[in-house]
C-alpha cells in the first residue's frame, strides 16, 4: 500500500488504543520486506518480539484469575502446568491470531514489498500472526508496558475472531477418532416442553437413549461470569455414549453460538479426561472401586474425592450405611447404601468411576425405535 493512505486514526479506534507516538504504530505494520526497499525505515520484527512476550504475560494473567487462588500461604490451581500449556498455546495459536487481524482487515493496511504483494502474501496466517505481535508489541511500548492497556488492546482483538467455534470441530474430531456418532447441538428448550407433553414418547429403549453431557455455562477465562436464565442454553449429544451421572443440565449464554461453543467444549475435555482414565481402567471393580478411584487420584488425573459416611436403621433395626462421595470435578456428590460400610464405600467409589468413564454403547441403526 501506499504510505499516505495509512489511516492510523481508523486503526486505533479499532484496537481500543491511542498511541501517543504514531510511528510505533506505522512501524508495526512494516512488513521486514517493505523495509528493505525503502532504507531508513524499521520494521515491525522487534515488536514481534516483545508483542509475543506481552500477549504471553496477558494470557498468564487470565489464566492466573480464571483457575486458581491463593490459600494461606499457597496457589492453588484447578489446572496442572500441562493443563495451562496446553489452554495458553490454543488462544495464541497462529489461526487465532490471523483471524483476529483479518476479521478487522487490517492486513490490507500493511506495509510490504512489491514481490509480497505478487505472491499475496497479506492472506498468508504468518503474515497476519506477526502483525498481530506488532501491534501489542508497539502498545506495550507506548504505554511503557501498562499492564491494563495491553489487556483492552488483547481482548479488543480477540473479540473480533470466532475461534472458539472451533470447539466444535474438535469434538466432532474425536468422536470420528472414536468411530462415534457426530455430536448434535440440542436446545435445552426440548426438556421443558417433554415434560409438558407425553413423557412416554422419551421412552425408548436403554440402548437408544442419548446422553446430554454439559454443566453450567463458564467462560474459560473468565471475562464474563454473569448467567443467562432466560437466554440461549444448549448440550450436546452424541449417542455412543451413556452414563448415569450426567444430567440434562445446559451450557447458557446470550447467543446461541456463544452457548454452543460451550458445551462443545466441556463435552470435549471430558472425553479428554476419559480417554486417559480408561488408559489405566479399563474396566470398573465393583469389589475393588475405591482402590481404582485412589489409582486415578495418584496419577494425577482427578482430584482427590471425599468419603463421609452416616448410619441409619431400617424398620427391624438392622444397620443401613449410606456413603457420601465427594468429586470436585461433579457439581452434586454421590451417595449409595447397604449394610455394609465397605459395600456402601465401594459401590459409591464404583458409580463415581463411571462418572469419568461412561459405557460405550453400540447402536443399532436399522432398529426402529418404539
């Protein structure tokens, strides 16, 4: 492009900043390229540079706010160090940021050689990942590092992009890896109206029945907590999967898509979890439940869960134990009896593990359903 049609007012009103010096911000869309033909005029590497360093630091700071807290003396954090890695590297991950740019067009503004333009280099994610570097990189600069600017700038930016859809993809991915049915985004609105209606229409047979796995609505960084009673709410179903403990509790949001992005993503990480629970337990030992779900808790794979146990007595007086589990991964405990204290141990360790494992149930697609 032109160097006098660069329209920075424009550029900052959609980047929610105002630079006090211009030229960091003529300079992050200076292509090394555009550059090199035209001696005297730097280019936007360096800002790359310490770009990628703010937007990490604003991203750990999410993080930091969304999935831990300090108690006592210590940090107590939801997610492992893998965890967090893993959740840092899909928001800066290339695509994300190139969207962000070209959602705004504001690769159409960059500064590159006439050899770029040829090979329509503005198109190109690396282009548009880098430009997004700059940008922060030169508001971190001009602000002399504010923390509280460069995270308007971030979020102003990453608002523009729909990547988060992509949690659908993903789930749709796994469920071909596991040879499943693809997922279908339900409205929640279908429960309310079945229990105005015939129930008996839901009446199909055990292994026909769906399984609708989602929990309240949670932003994974924590932007926005505020619930939607009366908004947008959805689940998910894929009818491979059964297990008992999920219940038809949807993800709500202002917007259907926001909604569904949602429960995409919690369905996702769970069948995440599951495959590696299953790795080490293959199979539930209703004798040996407590021991399997201590196992898990070793290896890190779930949090340690709690056992309260209270005594009751049936009408001759015989001892009935009803054993509490406690999973900090499930919104409501588990709670199973007998007259063995043992037995009421095991069995609400048994239902916990199926809980994280669900049952595989293979369907017959030319049965007709009753």
């Amino acid at each position: 492009m032109k160097k006098e049609t660069f329209d920075s007012e424009t550029i900052q009103k959609q980047i929610g900043y105002n630079f006090k010096n211009a030229g960091l911000l003529k300079q992050a869309f200076t292509r090394k390229s555009y550059a090199q033909e035209h001696p005297g005029i730097a280019d936007n590497e360096v800002l790359e540079f310490y770009g990628d360093a703010a937007l990490n630091a604003y991203l750990c700071q999410r993080m930091y706010n969304a999935f831990g807290k300090v108690e006592k003396t210590e940090y107590i954090s939801e997610k492992s160090e893998g965890e967090l890695s893993e959740i840092r590297s899909w928001f800066a991950r290339k695509e994300n940021l190139a969207n962000s740019i070209k959602n705004l067009e504001l690769e159409e503004l960059l500064f590159i050689s006439s050899s770029d333009e040829k090979n329509e280099a503005r198109k190109s994610n690396s282009v548009c990942e880098d430009l997004f570097e700059a940008i922060v990189g030169a508001v971190a600069i001009d602000s002399n590092w504010n923390n509280e600017y460069i995270k308007n700038v971030c979020e102003k930016l990453f608002s523009t992009s729909d990547f988060y859809e992509n949690y659908v993809e993903k789930l749709e991915e796994e469920c071909r890896k596991h040879g499943w049915e693809l997922p279908i985004a339900k409205d929640d609105l279908l429960w309310p109206r079945m229990q105005v209606e015939n129930l008996q229409n839901w009446s199909l047979p055990l292994q026909e029945q769906a399984i609708h796995i989602s929990l309240p609505y949670q932003n994974p960084f924590g932007l926005n907590n505020k619930i939607y009673p009366h908004e947008e709410r959805y689940s998910f179903e894929i009818r491979n999967i059964r297990t008992s403990l999920f219940s038809y509790n949807p993800t709500y949001s202002a917007t259907k898509p926001e909604s569904i992005r949602y429960a995409a993503k919690l369905y996702y990480e769970w069948i995440l979890r599951r495959d590696k629970i299953i790795k080490v337990i293959s199979k539930i030992d209703p004798e040996h439940a407590a021991s399997q779900l201590h196992e898990l808790q070793q290896k890190g794979l779930i949090r340690e869960p709690s056992f309260e146990f209270s005594e009751t007595h049936d009408k001759n007086g015989n001892p009935i134990w009803r054993c509490t589990c406690k999973l900090v991964e499930a919104e409501w405990p588990i709670q199973e009896s007998d007259i063995s204290k043992k037995t009421a141990k095991q069995k609400a360790a048994a239902e916990a593990l199926s809980y994280f494992i669900g049952e595989e149930i293979t369907l017959n697609k030319n049965k007709e359903k009753k």
